[in-house]
C-alpha cells in the first residue's frame, strides 16, 4: 500500500508554504480527489471502534526497522514532574513507568490541574511493533446515578457553582486503574518503585510555584470547601501563597500504600471507604457506593486517525473528542491557511468560522459510545467535510452555525455541557522508541474542592450536560447515565509520518478549548513552519458558539482589527488558559515545545 505522502504526492503538487520549507500540498483542483484517496486509506489504517469495544484494538504503523535506540525525553507541566519521570528513564524504566511517576507528582504539586483522583486519556505508541492503543481512563457515573441528578426541585438545571462542590459531581476515579493497566503491559520496572519521588516530596514539602500561588489568590468555590481551606492554610490561619512551603503527609501516607498495595489501595480499603463518605457528605450527596470503585474498568480502544498534510494524525475515539480534532484539521486543509501565516487576519478568520463549525458537531454528537450513536465516519467524510468548510463565508455568520448531518447522525438534544478546565498534558518517550502522550484531568480548578488521603477528588459527573432531555423530549448525547462515561475535550495525540514512524505528540488543558488550542499549535508548527516552541506560544483564538474568545494583545499587528472587520470580534479568553505541550520530530531531531502560559519544561535525555 503506498504511504499517505506518497497518495498525496500522486494526486497534486510539490508547492512551498510560503515559510520557505516545502511541504506536500495539493493543487486546488485536485484537492477533492485527493483527499477522497487519503482518507479511504486512513479509514483501511483506522476506524473508530464499534459501540462498546473493549478488545485491544490496534492502529499498526507500516512495519519499520529493527528497533533502535531513541533519545528519550519528557516533556510536563512542572518542572519537578518532569524531573521525577526523567530520573526513571535514567533507571531504565519505560515510558509508562516514567509516566507514572510524572501523574504522582503532578498530583501533589499541580493540585489545581490533575491528580489520583482524577482520570486521563492516553495514547500509546509501541516502538518496537509500531502499534498505537488507547486507553482509556475517564471516569463514570455511579451505578446510582440518575438523569435528573443535576436538575434542582424546581425541574431546571443547578447552578454550576452549587454543582461542581456537590458530592454529586465526582465520578469513579479512572486514572489509577489506567495507569497500571499499561504499566502491566509495558512497564519495565516494579510498580512498587515508581512514586519514591512523589512520597519524599510530600513529606518535605516542595514550595508553592507562581501558577497554582496565582489559583490560589483566585476565589474558585473549590477553594472555599472546608477540605481545601485547611490544606492550604498557614499557621496563622491565612491561605499559602506563592514561595511558602506546602506539606502532604496524608499524601505522602497514600502513595506509599499505592506503593506496595497497587490500585486496591484506592479502589479498596480505607481510601475507598473514605472516597464513598465524601462524596455521600452534603450538600447535594452523591450516589458513588464501594462497589461502583472496586469494579471500575479502563477501556481500550481503536485509535481514529486521519492524515494532515504529510502526517497521519491518530487520537482517542468518543468519548474523547478526537475526533472533532480530526474534523476540523480536515476542514482546514479544505482552505488556503497553510499558505498564510500568523500575521495574517484572514488565516485567524478561516480557523475562527471552522473551529465554529466543528464544535457545532462535537456538541450535538459525541458522547459515551457504549450509550449514544456517533458518527465518527461520518463526521469525516472528505465530501461532509467539504461542505461544512463550504460554509465559511467572506465574514463570520451573524448567527452560530447549526450542527450538520453527516452519515450515521441520530437527531439528539442540543447540547448544553459546560466543561472547565482542570487539565494536564504530559508526554514520554523511552529510549526504546515507546511513546506516551497522556491528557488527565480532576476536571476544573482543584477538582470538587473535596480530598481523601491527600488529593482532591475530581468533579468530572458535571462534564454531562445538565438538561437531559430537550423540549421535545430528544435525549442529549451527553447525559447522565450509570455507568456513562462524559463526554471530554481530552485529545492526547501522536503523530506518524508516511512510512508509519513516531513523528510527533500533542494535547492540552483546557476544557472545551482544547480542540482549539491543539489545532492552532498543528497549524504553527506543520504549516506555517514554526518551531513548536513558537507554535505553542502563537496566540490563542477560541471560537464556540455565538463567542469568539481571543489573547488580544498576543495577536501581530492589524490582526485584530482584521478580524473585527470580518464580523469577529473578540473577547478575553478564559482564566486558566492552554496548556499545550507537544514534540515534532524534525530531520530525526527533537523539536519539544512547553505552553508558556504555564510552568513547563522540556527534558531531553535521561539526564546523565
């Protein structure tokens, strides 16, 4: 079978990006029948896995080489993370051991983001088969759980301020159980030793970063909880800040146990037994059970891949929203973009209106496949696609655009999911060419606001949309169900180049910018031929709905007016901001880039 670069070489032309670098695009008037080429062969690479799938379903790279020595790297969004996994490769653990030990200590020193309590994506690359696997962790609902569980007595959704410190916002915790699913597929070293660094941290405490000193001086109503009010409090009773020193015994107790006990330490035991009464505490209790913890379950499943210019893009299926990453790449490629660059307003706007449009889609259709219908071939279809980028006009709709029926749709409720944005992206490699690009989350700031043992409990049930149901009675995608996974933004991708190889990783926080801020940075690096540090740190624009969110005074000159011209106006975005952290490989180099918005870092090498 010829490779992606090879069909598209076939079908069009050699052109330059105007960056200067050549890239295979295709000439205007082929683009439809090549991209009908691509895509059938991505569709016989991949597809997304059937309702339910639980087998391990692989995406296989073309076989490469005998396997060779990598440079490992890590790239986080704390530096002591970072370091804890690093000094694990040094060990000459594998890529998930390392990863294992970056989620530790990431749980301890990024409270605000990510945690044990919490759940996560990941994508894994096998170096030595070529295989790609999703596993995935997201959290469920409780056996318990009901359709109206976020509906108030008057019948109409709660508020989320009153939801997201409810007991009845924390689902099952998955990424415990993820973690050492993989780790017993792929882990060199002992579990058992991989959380040293995340126990003496805890116990000698590590000082209060500038980012989560900044949460902290936030009123977040997490923060307010009797749980996060006595964990971050001084002496004298006033809230820590930026330079004190934070200590964990509690925590420090726990991965100790963690340590020596495996997942039974949380999905049993005392912790469980603690997890269940905080989350049945008032206000609001929620409905979690022992039984819902100990038989929690992650998922594999098929990655869904689909080419981007010279690149096959390979994310995890619904319940991520991968494929609305896919979606709107391909609707992209449908434009001119790749031949503008940052300075130009127009190349913003075309990634404005189909960032509208592919959002308009992911919020009507994905959901938890195991209880909805989703699309997902459909959604990518080159001809569906093709007529969605045909919407885009010569200035924004006046009106947000509808969702629109690609084959397979099921006419559902329109969505009204909120999703903040508590979120961490990691990524690993090992020195034997195993990849991890892993998305985790507690879901919004400091989670629930409750802790058991140390950290905080995710508020991941308030991903489901409140309203479960429409006027008409049409079930929503995204509802609450027991046992349903939410919906997420979470997208830890790999990219592979044509002849199958490791050429890249990507994901994000961010809740529901996610898909943007991932999309903008694959633009920067892939087509406009920026460094991924450059990429990363190009100015976010988030467009959802009737807003258009933006990093106004990030934007090159006249960018923004231009903009404005075309009917977009834009308004500050969030307060959390991306969290984008990627790697492209370039000429067999490691071009690693860290979001500056945060406190990353980019390790290369084990550090000898």
């Amino acid at each position: 079978m010829k490779t992606v670069a090879g069909m598209v070489a076939g079908a069009g032309a050699v052109t330059a990006n105007g960056q200067g670098r050549s890239t295979w695009s295709i000439a205007w008037p082929y683009m439809k029948i090549s991209r009908l080429i691509v895509a059938a062969a991505a569709f016989l690479t991949a597809s997304c896995a059937p309702t339910g799938q639980t087998e391990p379903a692989i995406v296989s790279a073309p076989a490469a080489s005998a396997p060779q020595q990598e440079v490992p790297f890590v790239i986080a969004a704390n530096p002591l993370a970072a370091k804890a996994g690093q000094d694990v490769l040094k060990r000459g653990g594998s890529a998930i051991d390392a990863a294992i030990a970056v989620q530790a200590m990431l749980s301890l020193v990024e409270p605000q983001s990510s945690g044990l309590g919490g759940g996560a994506f990941l994508t894994y690359l096998d170096g030595a088969s070529g295989k790609l696997t999703i596993y995935d962790g997201r959290e469920t609902a409780p056996a318990q759980a009901s359709t109206s569980m976020f509906l108030g007595p008057d019948g109409k959704p709660l508020g989320y301020r009153e939801a997201v410190t409810s007991g009845r916002a924390t689902g099952v915790p998955g990424a415990v159980a993820m973690l050492a699913m993989v780790h017993e597929e792929h882990g060199a070293l002992d579990w058992s030793s991989l959380f040293s660094a995340a126990e003496r941290t805890a116990e000698q405490g590590f000082v209060i970063s500038p980012r989560l000193g900044r949460f902290l001086g936030i009123p977040f109503p997490q923060l307010s909880t009797p749980d996060a009010t006595a964990y971050f409090a001084n002496a004298d009773g006033e809230r820590k800040t930026t330079g004190d020193r934070l200590k964990n015994p509690e925590y420090a107790d726990f991965v100790r146990r963690l340590a020596a006990n495996g997942p039974e330490a949380l999905y049993g035991g005392s912790t469980a037994a603690k997890i269940v009464a905080k989350t049945r505490a008032a206000p609001l209790e929620g409905r979690m059970t022992m039984a819902d913890l100990a038989g929690y379950k992650p998922v594999k499943r098929e990655a869904l891949c689909n080419p981007y210019r010279v690149y096959l893009v390979c994310v995890p299926p619904p319940p991520s929203s991968g494929v609305a990453l896919l979606q709107l790449l391909a609707m992209l490629e449908n434009t001119d973009i790749a031949m503008r660059g940052p300075d130009d307003a127009q190349a913003w706007f075309l990634f404005a209106e189909a960032s509208r449009l592919m959002y308009a889609d992911r919020d009507q259709y994905v959901g938890d496949p195991a209880f909805a219908s989703v699309p997902v071939k459909g959604l990518l279809e080159p001809a569906y696609v093709a007529s969605r980028a045909a919407l885009i006009g010569k200035s924004a709709a006046s009106s947000p655009p509808e969702a629109g029926t690609p084959r397979g749709a099921v006419l559902a409720a329109r969505d009204r999911t909120r999703e903040p944005a508590g979120t961490s992206h990691f990524i690993v490699r090992d020195a034997q060419g195993n990849v991890v690009s892993i998305t985790t989350t507690v879901e919004s700031i400091f989670g629930s606001g409750r802790m058991v043992d140390g950290f905080f409990l995710n508020n991941q049930l308030t991903d489901f949309s409140f309203s479960p149901v429409d006027a008409e009675g049409r079930p929503a995608a995204n509802a609450v169900a027991p046992g349903k996974r939410p919906r997420s933004s979470m997208t830890p991708t790999i990219l592979l180049d044509s002849d199958g190889r490791f050429a890249g990783a990507i994901g994000s926080a961010g809740g529901n910018s996610i898909l943007a801020y991932v999309a903008k940075s694959l633009v920067g690096a892939i087509d406009w031929d920026l460094s991924m540090q450059e990429a990363l740190a190009l100015p976010n624009l988030v467009a959802r709905g009737p807003r258009f969110g933006g990093e106004l005074d990030k934007f090159a000159p006249g960018v923004a007016e231009g903009l404005a011209a075309r009917g977009v106006d834009l308004k500050p975005g969030q307060g959390e901001d991306s969290g984008v952290h990627a790697v492209i490989i370039r000429d067999g180099k490691v071009d690693g880039g860290f979001d500056p918005r945060r406190e990353g870092v980019v390790l290369v090498g084990t550090g000898e």
